[in-house]
C-alpha cells in the first residue's frame, strides 16, 4: 500500500515535457561532436557531404523517433522507457535481454562523460589533476540524482542557457575563411562512411526522455511531443552549425585544429562553458535515467537483488538504484581509460533502438487489431529505421555488432530458463501466427506429393486413461516430426476442468518430447457420426491428419461399434490404423516386428512406412514376411522381396521370409513383438487374426497419401 502511495504521488507532481523530456534530450543530442568534431567533418567531406551525413542520421533518429511514438499511443507505457516498449511487445525475456545490456552502458557512460569533462577541465586548468576532477565532479552529479530528478533536471536549465550562449559567440564571431564557402572535401582523413560513423553518436541521445517514463506527469505526450521537438531542434541546430563552419573556416583548418570553434567564437569563455555544460548535462541525464531502467528490471524481477533495486523513498526515488549506478560509474572512473569499450556502447544503445523500430514493424505488419495506435504512420517508416540501425552498427564496427547481438542472445536464453510471468500480453504469439498464416496459404495452393508425407495420425480415445496405454506406441510412431491429433467426443456432462487437465497430463510427455499435439474435443452424444465429421473438416484443414488410429478392444459390443465405425471412415480420404495390443505381452521387447506383405496390396507401403518409424525409434529387426501358394514360388518371392528392400531403402539388416500354406497358421506360429497386416476387406477376418496371434497387430488401410518409393 505504501509503495502505491509513493507511486501516487510522484505522478501527481510528475515532470513536465519541457524539464522532463525535451531539455535532457536536447542537450545530449546537442554535445561534445557539434564543438569538437563538427568543424572536422565539414573540413573533411565538405558542407554537402556533411549536410548529406546530418540527413542520413537524422533519417535513422527521426524515424525510430516515429517508432516509439506510434507505440506509446497503443500502450500504457510504465517506468523504464524503451526497456519498457520492447518488454510490453517481445515479452520479459527480450525486454531483459536488451535492458540489462542498455543499463549497464547508461552506468558506464556516466564515467566517459565525466572523463570528457575532466579532459575539458584540465585543458583550461592545467594544475588540477584529472582524476580529482573526475571524482568530485561524479560526487556532485551523484549529489543531485540522489536529491531528485526534478532538482536535477532544473540545473539543466542552465546548461541549456549556457549551450546557447556559445552558439551565439559562434555565430557572431569572425570569419578566418577569405575564400569561398567549403562545399566538398577531400576524405583524406577518413572516407565518408568512416565520418558518418563518427558523427552518428551526436544523435543518439532520443531516448534520454523516454527513459525517464515513470517519472513524467503524462508519460505518452510528453515522450512524444518531447522527442521529435529535440529531434527537429539538433537537426535545425546541427544544419546551422555546419553551414556556418563552412562559411567562417578554410578547409585546412577545420581539420587541423578539433578546437577551431573557439578561434571562431566571439566570446571564447562561453564556448568553453557550452562544451564543458553539454558534457556535463549528458552526464546527468544519463544517471538519472540509468537507475530508473535498473528499477524497472527489478519491478519485473528480471535481476538478482530485485527487492533490493526497486525500493523507492519517500520522494520516488530509487534510492538504491541510484547509489549502485553511482557505484559502477565511479569504478570505471577510477579503472582509467576505457576507450576500447566505447563503440560496444554505442552498439547497445543502437540495439535498443533497432529492436524499437523491430517491435512497430512486427505489429503492423502482423496486423493484429490491438495495435491501434492513435498516432498511425506507414510501415515503411520502421522499416527504414530498422534497416538504418543494423546499417550503421555494421559501418562502426562489424565485430561489435556481432559481440553485442551474441550478449543479448545470450541473455536472453538465460531468462528464457526463469519462465518469467509477464502481467502484460505481447506480440510474439502473433509472429508465429503470422508465419504460418503466410506458410499454411504457400501450403494449401502447392499441389500434394506423397513424397511430403510423414505420419499426421489423429487418435480417437474415450479417455485420458485409454491414451495412456497407447502413448508408447504413439510416440515411436511419430517421433520426431509427426503429428498427434488427440480427438475425444464426450456427453455434456463428462468434461470438466478436471478432465481437461487429466487430458493434458496425458499429452505433456509427448509435447515435452517436442512433438505437434492438438486436441480436438467434440461434445455429442453420437460418437461415430460426431467423430467422421470432425474428421472431415480436418481434412480441409491447414495440416490436416492422414491417417487415424484405433484401438480394437477386447469387448464385444465395442468391436461391433468399431465394425460401423470403420465402415463410416471409407467415405473420408484417409488412411485407416488399427492397433491390437496383446493383453498379456503387450509390444513385449519391442525388438522384432514383421510386416506381412501382399503382392502388389496398395496397403504395402503404409506398412512399410510405419514400421520404418518403429525401427528408427526402438532400434528394432524387421522382418519382411510373405506367403505364397507354392514353393516354387518361394525364389521369385525372395528375390522381389531383396528388391523391394533395396528400391525402398530399407536397413541393411531388414530379413526375409517366405511361407507356404494357410496365411492364419502362419500369423498364429511366427512370433513377433509386433505384427504390421494389411487391412483385410472383412472385419471378422480382423478379429480372427487377433485371436489367433501371439503378440500385437498393427492393421494397415491405405488412404493412398503415401508412396514409399516417392
């Protein structure tokens, strides 16, 4: 209840756009690389290609800007920013595999501006030593994201003014350029994509707002409207700047001297307190963002310590989210030099926003009606700021990119394994459900082959308990990739929530073993005609089943109704399976089934194909067995039956036998744990092998959806 109470009050006296969202988003888009590079860039690809990389940037910005909009008008997003998007749509998992990475650079990118700012700092005050600096400027970063966000985001106001302050010193200062403006550049210092790439990190700061969701008044209009005003704000600033370096500079200089803006400058002071403030103020922003996206990972109970993490004092405050992030920024300070970790930053930061534009691109383009965004735009707008994203990971470095994608895989498997309970739905079931809508209609216009046939056997039972003594058998049938369609037709009043569970049970082992299960549960009194039925409709259904398994009981009155039943199944193209299992030895040892064939019986080759199965999956002998009216025959049977092991690829081990005399003495001498027949015309004819063998039969009636030579 009291944290209820804290949450309550921190949302009435939420921050506003201006101090929550645009001013943090602006001033980080607006730092170091406009001073410090910017004059460079334009030295080095001229004013059009400069103009052309600021385009492009702000292409991938604007358009993953756009992304997070749209989406924020479809969710009710809660604290944690883009860790937020991404697990409301991809689920905890993915949520935590991204937002774990991306903390740990805001936390860690704490310590890189607080260094940039200590190298400012020494530059003008040499005297100082720099880790001194450094220390006590994280001390008092630390000291106002411990007071509150609110105090915090207020000094930025100042920031920003002094930010503005050295833009105008620039553009009022003088012109050291007597000839014409710097319209195209050499690339001799690096070549133009090399450039983009330097330039890219200027406009990665979008989600500095965002990141702070739980703490704004109104999260949804703020996110928006805060975001694309910074956006369009750096892209009109950045286009200014660049136009006036041009102007004001030979090329020469420019990429001569990286500090040529204060020679350019008519008051030097504010430059140096511009760089020094925008350096400053992306370090603030970042530690107070970077706690709150640790706290949403331990609200969700994604981290170790959650308890610990997502306490809240009485301001809202993640106090403790705060102190741990100040911990590890000042750990890094105080490593030294971390440059090589830089551009692995950056990669989790553009992973962050690629999966963005991923999550606005899966919900459109799945077209499930829960994405109804009130601020609608067209797809190709996540598809360029997907595409853009991957692009310019690939251009800053390839094996960074390949690192930070192996890290969030990595992640991600671990949390796969906690079986997180997400509150929220998300949109992964309809990805599968999207591809196999597109699979089920390439499916369903391809003609059938036999040769695409693999068992598909849809199961009638009357009870969980009748599957169960069937279930073995089942699973080496169809292990690995066949499918089970468990059917059941119950009165009204025998299925409960208990017997649905029981059901369930009964198929866990077979779905753990990763094969396709589907129940199909059909209330009626009329078992025969509910079950034809049933069956009729799946066979004008998208992977529909081929053929379906009975069991013959030892009761009288079944067998008749069986009798009706497979007379009613000649009207439906399917391939018929009767199982007998022996009361006493059941499949026995489960090492020897014999196939009895008939010359040229159009039930040979589902006999052949289900025992193949069998063998794969219990490492058993088969026997190919074939009785013939004479022994003369005997030679010509042997010698079809080794070509018939050779033309369907049948192990090597497969044996041969030939029998003379009456087929019924032969089933009731020759043992076997299992014994595949073909169906006969006559039931009775069933019934007296049954009661004749001394183990378990297998009738075979093809449906004629099988080839075994396909």
């Amino acid at each position: 209840m009291k944290n209820n109470t804290v949450n309550n009050k921190t949302q009435a006296k939420g921050l506003k756009t201006l101090e929550g969202v645009y001013v943090p988003t602006l001033l980080t888009i607006l730092g170091v690389i406009m001073y410090l590079r910017l004059g460079w860039i334009v030295g080095n690809v001229g004013l059009w290609g400069t103009l052309l990389i600021i385009a492009l940037a702000h292409v991938i910005t604007f358009s993953t800007s756009l992304s997070m909009s749209s989406m924020l008008t479809n969710i009710k997003i809660g604290a944690g920013g883009a860790y937020a998007i991404i697990t409301r749509s991809l689920g905890m998992e993915m949520g935590g595999a991204i937002g774990i990475p991306l903390y740990l650079s805001q936390a860690i990118s704490v310590a890189f501006y607080i260094a940039g700012f200590s190298e400012v700092w020494v530059t003008f005050f040499p005297e100082h030593p720099m880790y001194i600096v450094g220390i006590a400027t994280w001390a008092v970063l630390t000291a106002l994201s411990i007071a509150s966000a609110r105090l915090a985001f207020r000094v930025q106001y100042f920031i920003l003014g002094a930010v503005a302050l050295s833009i105008v010193s620039f553009l009022t200062g003088p012109s050291l350029n007597p000839g014409p403006m710097v319209l195209t550049g050499t690339m001799e210092d690096a070549s133009f994509w090399a450039t983009f790439a330097i330039f890219f990190p200027a406009v990665t700061g979008i989600l500095t707002g965002a990141t702070m969701s739980g703490d704004l008044e109104d999260p949804r209009r703020s996110i928006i409207q805060g975001t694309l005003a910074a956006v369009i704000t750096g892209l009109v600033a950045y286009v200014l700047l660049a136009v006036w370096f041009a102007r004001q500079a030979p090329g020469e200089l420019l990429l001569a001297d990286t500090l040529i803006i204060l020679k350019l400058a008519r008051v030097k002071v504010l430059i140096v307190a511009g760089i020094m403030g925008a350096v400053l103020s992306s370090a603030l922003s970042t530690l107070v963002s970077a706690p709150r996206t640790l706290a949403a990972l331990a609200e969700n109970r994604i981290i170790p310590l959650s308890r610990i993490f997502s306490k809240k004092n009485s301001k809202g405050e993640p106090i403790n989210a705060i102190v741990f992030s100040s911990v590890i920024s000042l750990g890094v300070i105080l490593m030294g030099s971390l440059d090589s970790l830089a551009q692995l930053l950056t990669m989790f930061f553009m992973t962050t926003y690629l999966m963005i534009n991923l999550v606005v691109l899966i919900e459109q383009g799945t077209g499930i009606i829960s994405f109804r965004p009130t601020m609608a735009m067209s797809i190709f707008v996540p598809i360029i700021g997907t595409i853009g994203c991957l692009l310019v990971m690939l251009l800053i470095n390839p094996m960074f990119t390949g690192v930070t994608l192996a890290i969030v895989t990595g992640i991600y498997s671990l949390l796969k394994r906690k079986n997180l309970t997400s509150p929220w739905g998300d949109v992964r079931g309809s990805i599968f459900v999207a591809i196999t809508e597109w699979a089920a209609q390439k499916i369903m216009r391809t003609p059938y082959h036999p040769r695409l046939w693999k068992p598909a056997v849809a199961v009638p039972v009357e009870s969980p308990e009748d599957f169960r003594r069937i279930s073995r058998f089942i699973r080496n049938l169809l292990y690995s990739s066949g499918r089970l369609y468990y059917m059941t037709v119950y009165p009204e009043a025998k299925m409960d929530e208990k017997r649905r569970q029981q059901i369930d049970e009964a198929l866990e082992p077979l779905r753990e073993e990763g094969l396709f299960v589907q129940k199909i549960l059909v209330r009626s009194n009329e078992f025969r005609t509910m079950l034809v039925q049933a069956l009729q409709c799946l066979e004008n259904n998208f992977l529909p089943p081929n053929a379906v398994l009975l069991t013959v009981s030892e009761d009288a009155e079944k067998r008749v109704r069986m009798k009706e039943l497979l007379e009613a199944l000649r009207q439906i193209k399917i391939s018929v399976m009767c199982l007998w299992l022996h009361p006493k030895y059941n499949l026995g040892s489960e090492r020897i089934i014999n196939i009895w064939l008939r010359d040229r019986s159009p039930n040979n080759d589902l006999a052949v194909l289900s025992a193949i199965k069998m063998v794969g999956n219990l490492g058993a002998e088969l026997r190919l067995c074939r009785v013939v009216g004479h022994k003369s025959h005997i030679e010509k049977a042997e010698e079809e039956l080794a070509k018939f092991i050779e033309e369907a690829r049948l192990p090597g081990n497969t044996q041969i036998k030939v029998f003379t005399g009456d087929f019924y003495r032969h089933i009731e001498e020759e043992r076997a744990d299992l014994s595949i027949v073909g169906m006969p015309t006559k039931y009775e004819h069933m019934i007296r092998m049954i009661d004749l063998a001394p183990g378990s039969l297998l009738f075979v009636a093809s449906g004629g959806l099988e080839s075994l030579l396909a």
